[in-house]
C-alpha cells in the first residue's frame, strides 16, 4: 500500500461548468489527476480588488500526488480563465488501501 501522505486534494474553483469540465479534462489527460469531482452552483464570497465580490462557481476537488502538484498548478494556472485562481492543496492523511493503489497507478 502506497503513504496516504503521498496525495494531495486540490480544491480549485471555476465560474462555470463548461470551464470546469475543460480544466478537470486537461488535468486527467495530463495524467496530473486520477480523478477531478465537480461541485456545483457553490455560492462564493470574498473580496477583490478592495471589493467585496459574490459569484455562483464550480469547485473542481483534483485527486493528485504531491509528486505532481507543481505540474497540476501550471496546467490549471495556464488554462484558467481568472487572473488569480483558486489552487489550495490540501495533504491525504488516511485512505483506503485499494483506493490509494488506484489513484497512484493513475497519476505516475
């Protein structure tokens, strides 16, 4: 069994489900994700550019290695639509075995 610790969850956030389909498809064809779940019509607030803002987005949860956050950072940075988006990597602590196997095998 591979380390829990070896995985990584990225939280990223798109404005919409067409964007957020393209960027889960690149991350999975980039082997960068073993598998990317959409989340959608979550409600957003935060502020930008000294603004408190609100919006409807899709989160995108990217099931990756920490091996291959950099890649997945610069692929999603490159293709995404805001000039500053979301990328929050958060460590695995635990899993099931046969799950963690399949997800290795998935991103090399």
């Amino acid at each position: 069994m591979k380390s829990a610790r070896k995985f990584a969850l990225v939280m990223v956030t798109a404005p919409d489900l067409k964007t957020a389909r393209r960027l889960a498809r690149a991350a999975l064809e980039a082997r960068l994700a073993a598998c990317v779940n959409l989340v959608p019509k979550i409600e957003s607030h935060y502020r930008w550019q000294n603004k408190l803002e609100h919006a409807t987005e899709v989160l995108l949860l990217v099931k990756t290695t920490a091996h291959r956050l950099a890649a997945l950072e610069r692929l999603i940075t490159a293709k995404h639509p805001y000039d500053t988006p979301e990328f929050i990597a958060l460590p695995v602590q635990s899993g099931n075995a046969r799950f963690l196997n399949w997800w290795h095998n998935c991103v090399p």
